[in-house]
C-alpha cells in the first residue's frame, strides 16, 4: 500500500552552494526525502486537499509540481494500481457454469419428456 512521502529540505551545503551557484543567491533548498519520477502523476497534498498533480523536474534540475509551488507541497503518495474487478470475473465465471448447469439440466428433462 502506498503511503504519503512529506517533503523535506534541508539547506544547501558548502559543496552543493558551490555546484548550484545560481541558485544559491535565491536560498535554495535540496529535498531530503525521496521525488517522484519526471513526468509521473502522483496524489498531492496541500493544507489537507488531495487531488492528482504531474512532478516535473526541467532541464536544469529545479523541480515543481505542474499546478502547485513544491514548496506549498506537504507530501506526496505514487498513484495506487487501477482497478480490476477480479472479484466480479470470479463471480462471472461461476453465474455461468450455474446457468450451464441449470441449462443442460432442463435441456436433458426436456429431452427425456420428448421421448
């Protein structure tokens, strides 16, 4: 079962200040828990509203979310599987060999009333 993932930050180091330059001077910040995929839609959630959002990560590395700031993000959860009603299939399978049954039981009792 998925579970929610929060987004946390943590400030840049020496090191990444150095490597991210640019973005230093806007106090960037690095991500301390894991991202979902470039291009995956995932459940998001912002002051308790859930709803389906793309993360999108461009060219030079700055990551958002398609319809919200990823700051104003409080965690996200990978989309569940879809749907499959196994369960009714099952069920199908087994209404069927009834009627087979029941079909093949009064075909035989017409059969021997005919004879």
């Amino acid at each position: 079962m998925n579970k929610w993932i929060p987004l946390k930050t943590r400030p840049m180091t020496e090191e990444e200040s150095t490597y991210y330059r640019d973005w230093a001077e806007y106090d960037a910040k690095i991500f301390d828990c894991p991202l979902p995929d470039d291009g995956q839609e995932v459940l998001i959630t912002v002051n308790g509203i859930t709803w389906i959002d793309t993360f999108i990560r461009d060219d030079t590395d700055w990551c958002y979310f398609e319809s919200y700031d990823i700051d104003d993000v409080d965690a996200w959860m990978p989309l569940p599987e879809p749907y499959k009603p196994q369960e009714s299939e099952e069920i199908s399978d087994t209404n069927m060999k009834m009627w087979e049954e029941l079909f093949k039981a009064e075909s035989e009792e017409k059969h021997d009333t005919d004879r």
